[in-house]
C-alpha cells in the first residue's frame, strides 16, 4: 500500500495566482508585494507599486474611511472582513471593492524572521455598491472637508475686511498699526516719520441736519481727498467715526504738511445739489525713526498715533480748522487726563462723591425756597474736590453723563424726604446740567424714569442749564429740554449775562428762571453798569413771567438791594455755605 506524502507547495506561485487582489504591506503600510490579479485590475506595474505607500491606492475619502475604520481593527483583532471601499486604478478610476485583511502581531516563534510582525496581507475582491452606513460616513466626510474649505474661506474674507474701512476702503485702525510697524522696521535709516491725525470739526451736525447718507458721502470725499494726497509708500486710514490718519517718512514736506491737509478737507463737497463745507482739526508728530533702546516697532508706531490724538484734541480745544504740533507739554497733559479719568471711574464706583446743598431763600418772605444741589469729591489722597478740578475732564470724556445721572438720582430721592411733610411748604432742588448732558439724546428719558420711581412731583425739581448749553445747535439738546418741560421738571438759566445767550433766546425755549451770576451782583453798590445789568435781567425775566434768582449774596447791602429791585430768590455765602447732607433737617435761616 503506498504511504501518502504531502505535496510540496509552491507558495509564491499560488499567491501570484490568487484569483482575488492580494496586497502585502510592511508595518509602515509600504507595498512590499502584489499579485498578478491586483495589477490586471488596476493596470499599474509591479514596479510602479512595491516600495510605495499602500495608501496610494485609495481615494483621499477612503483614506480617511481606511484609518478610521480598518487600522484601528487590525491593531486589536489582527483582522478585518467585507469592508466597502474604493481602489484607485492607473487611469485614477475608481473601482468598488471589499477588502480584508489580515495582521500579524505575535512576537515571532524562534527561528522566525522578525520583519514579518506589523506585515499585513490585504485581500480585495469586486463590490456592486458601499452599505448605506458607510455611504452616510463617506458623505459626512466629503461634506465636512467642504465646511472646513469654507470656513478658511470666510476666516480668510473676515481677516481681510476687518483690515480695511467698509464705507471708504481705507485701512481701518487694525489694518493700520501692523503696517505702521512694517514702516517703522523697514525705513532707512535717519529719516523722520510724520503722522497726521484728522478729526472732522462738527461732523455731528452733518449727521443729524443732512442725514446719515449726506454724511457718508462727505466721508467718503474726504478719504478720497487724502488718498489722492498721500506719496507712495505713505499710509491713509480712518480710525474713527470722523477721524483719519496719513502717516508716512516725512522728510521732504514734514509737519507743515498739515497746511496743505486742511485746505484739501476744507474745499466745498457737492451732495444732493449742496455744497457743504466741513472743516478738521489736525494733529501731528514728528520724531526719527529709530527702535534704539530696544523700542519694538508696534510700540513706536503706537506711540506715534497717540501723539498726534492728543495734538488733535487740543486743536480742537482751541478753536478747530488749525493743526498743532505735538509736545511733551501736551504729552504730559493728556497723561494726567487720563490718570484723573480713572480716579473718577473709580470714585464712581467706590462712593466717592456726594452732594451738598446751597440754601435758597425766598426774598419776599425771607423763607426757605430750596436748596441748589453742588457735587463733591472726597478724594482719599487731595482730600474736597469741587467741580471746578474735575467737571471739565468729565465733560470732554463724556464721563459727565454718568456723573450727571448719579447726582439727579440722589438728589431726587434728598428732595422727596426734604417734602415728606404733607403740612409743610414744598422745597426745590436745582442740579446743575452740563452741555455735554443736554445734547446726551437720553438725558430726558433717564430723568423722566428717576421722577416715575421716585414718586416726586416735577415742578420739585429744577435743571440749572449753562448759556452755553441753551445755546447749542445740538437738535437733541433743542429736544430733551421740550421733553423736560414737558415732564414737568423746570429749567433755570446759570450764570446768565456771561455767555452767549441774550434776551432774544429767552422766547425761544421753554425756561423758567433766570439765575443771575455773582460777578453782577458783586458789583451792586459800587458799579452802575452792574446795577444795571441786574436789574435788566429782573424786569425782563418777570415780563416774560420768569422767577428770577441771584447768587452770590455776600453782604446785607446787596440783599437789600435786590429786595428792592424785586429779585425773587437768593443765594449766597452771606447767610449759610453749602450744606452737607446732615444738616438740612435742622438748618433754619436766619436773615
């Protein structure tokens, strides 16, 4: 009987044979052989492919599929069956497969070649179509890689218009400063670098009389204007609602370049068949560019830019349509500004300030009328502080808004306790408001809801307004003092015969006292002009039914003498100081 014998098998043979594609790949994934099938099918060289990654073979979507799904899968089983794919031929079709595949990951027995752990064989046979499982995932994938494209897109779009002004296509602020840097890094060495900064005098007005178009359209001139102006390797941007900057080496034309700036702005702009004519008050800074002392670029650039803000504003605060050069007067200025502007945001939030009271007699029954409302601050380190060392930098800030609401809320609420007493003669009490506040569009608003919480009568309260303010062609400051009136609340006039306000003016707003300032009444006895003046003031205020008031009463001769004039209320040192809050309760007057 013959003794079976097993058959020597020829292994490579049957694997080039293999009736399916059949892949090896290394533990880096790199083809290191494949068979004849696989290369029929895909119409690639065995050359072409071993050595390459095994990677190249998919699309990039199944790329992602192979990594997500099958390497995690052979990694902890060693194996993967019937998996959906798709496999790239030489002419970049793409040809439905299954793929399997196996991994070897034991340690090698003795005697067995070590490069053969991490080696995988991949096995793919012809598929009619993916499950609709891994459809949803190629799909997810494919859509995921378009959003993300997008998303670069619209980074890239958002990036771009933040560095550039929407309505003039200059550069915006944050377009600007890198620029500016890059200028400063790259300049050549001793040349000086000028900076202009341009604020549109009034521009507001524009805005409100012409309508917001109009003031687009006068913007939109302007950049034109300075963009025409500025050399090659200069900068023009628009850093604010109205402010511009042109910036650039300044050798050859310098500061004075500021001349030519303020014609071109100042020239006629044609909109809607008017000519409008708008001035600017210019700033400007001057120094060589140099980063010696380890000054980095950026710091000199913003350092340049803030400079010539401050020149700016202090055009601006002497008079518009002129330029200043500037220094470090001006430097030390601004400086202190904004060191006290901190304080008094911080003031505001710690209770720093209070209140005190200016009694106000009625001059006919020598009764007490009210009381005139005067802000302290008692500040930890200077100790008082009255308005005059800190309402100016209030007001150029706009931070005067905040003081201006806090003082008429606390002194509303002294008012309504001042009149608890239903038996007793009603008591006023004046606050004093700023031009800043009277054009603030929500002064009348803000004050309309502390009198409705309140509970206090209107006609309680008076709004001691500066000439200045009554004055203002601001159509805000014209609205919320027919808002006030209309509220209720009265409205003096402070300080009146220094400003600019004249009789003429008294028809035209809805005012119901005249308050006559010291400087006149200090004059009484001794001065014929103010005797006058004074008692000008009396009888046109009760012609036109005004109550009328004069402060700084410091002598009995200049009471007795408004009492013969008429004068309707005092105030003054010559009877009681400002009160604080303490005292009001037992304070009597006594004249």
């Amino acid at each position: 009987m013959a003794t079976d014998v097993p058959l020597a098998v020829d292994y490579e043979t049957l694997f080039r044979a293999g009736p399916g594609g059949i892949v090896i790949a290394d533990s880096s994934n790199t083809i290191v052989q494949i068979n004849d099938h696989m290369l029929e099918w895909i119409g690639f060289s065995r050359e072409e492919l071993v050595g390459t990654s095994f990677t190249r073979l998919l699309p990039a979507a199944d790329r992602i599929l192979f990594s997500a799904r099958a390497m995690p899968l052979l990694f902890l089983d060693g194996r993967v069956s019937d998996l959906s794919f798709n496999v790239l031929g030489k002419d970049r079709v793409a040809r439905p497969v299954h793929l399997s595949a196996s991994r070897v990951n034991q340690r090698p027995e003795a005697g067995e070649a070590p490069s053969l752990v991490g080696t995988t064989v991949f096995l793919f046979t012809p598929r009619r179509e993916r499950t609709a499982e891994q459809e949803h995932l190629i799909s997810a994938v494919r859509h995921a890689e378009k959003a993300d494209a997008l998303r670069r897109e619209a980074e890239y779009d958002l990036a771009r218009s933040a560095q550039f002004d929407a309505l003039t296509s200059l550069l915006s602020r944050v377009g600007l400063m890198p620029r500016l840097a890059d200028m400063v890094r790259n300049a050549p060495p001793a040349c000086d670098l000028v900076t202009f900064v341009l604020g549109l005098d009034h521009f507001r007005v524009v805005n409100e009389s012409l309508g917001q178009a109009a003031g687009d359209q006068v913007l939109k001139a302007v950049a034109d204007r300075l963009l025409a102006l500025t050399d090659e390797g200069s900068l023009c941007a628009r850093v604010g609602d109205d402010e511009f900057v042109v910036v650039g080496p300044g050798s050859a034309r310098g500061v004075s370049f500021a001349d030519t700036l303020l014609d071109i702005v100042s020239a006629p702009i044609l909109v809607d068949d008017l000519d409008i004519v708008v001035t600017a008050s210019i700033g400007a800074s001057e120094s060589p560019i140099t980063t010696a002392g380890g000054i980095a670029p950026a710091s000199l650039a913003e350092t340049q830019v803030r400079q010539a803000t401050s020149a700016m504003y202090q055009a601006k605060a002497t008079g518009r349509n002129r330029w200043k050069r500037f220094t470090s007067v001006l430097d030390d200025s601004a400086i202190n500004e904004i060191r006290l502007l901190g304080e008094i945001r911080a003031a505001l939030a710690d209770g720093q300030f209070r209140l005190e009271y200016q009694p106000q007699l009625d001059l006919e029954t020598r009764r007490l009328h009210g009381y005139e409302a005067l802000m302290r601050w008692d500040h930890p380190e200077r100790g008082v502080i009255g308005p005059a060392g800190f309402i100016d930098v209030a007001e150029r800030s706009g931070l005067v808004n905040q003081l201006g609401a806090w003082a008429c809320r606390v002194a509303i609420e002294r008012c309504l306790q001042l009149n608890a007493s239903a038996d007793a003669p009603p008591i006023t009490v004046s606050v004093n408001v700023s031009a800043r506040q009277l054009g603030d569009p929500r002064l009348a608003e803000v004050i309309g809801e502390l009198l409705a919480e309140s509970g206090l009568d209107p006609a309680l309260l008076t709004l001691e307004i500066t000439e200045t303010g009554l004055i203002t062609d601001s159509p805000g400051a014209h609205r919320n003092l027919e808002l006030l009136h209309g509220h209720g609340v009265r409205l003096s006039i402070d300080d009146f015969g220094t400003g600019h306000a004249g009789f003429a003016y008294l028809k035209d707003f809805p005012v119901d006292e005249l308050k006559i300032d010291g400087s006149f009444v200090a004059g009484l006895g001794d001065s014929a002009e103010d005797e006058a003046i004074v008692a000008s003031c009396i009888d046109v205020g009760h012609a036109m039914g005004l109550s009328v008031v004069a402060e700084g009463i410091e002598t009995r001769e200049q009471l007795d003498r408004l009492a013969e004039m008429g004068c309707d209320v005092i105030q003054g040192y010559f009877y009681s100081k400002p009160l604080r809050d303490d005292s009001l309760d037992t304070w009597q007057p006594s004249i």
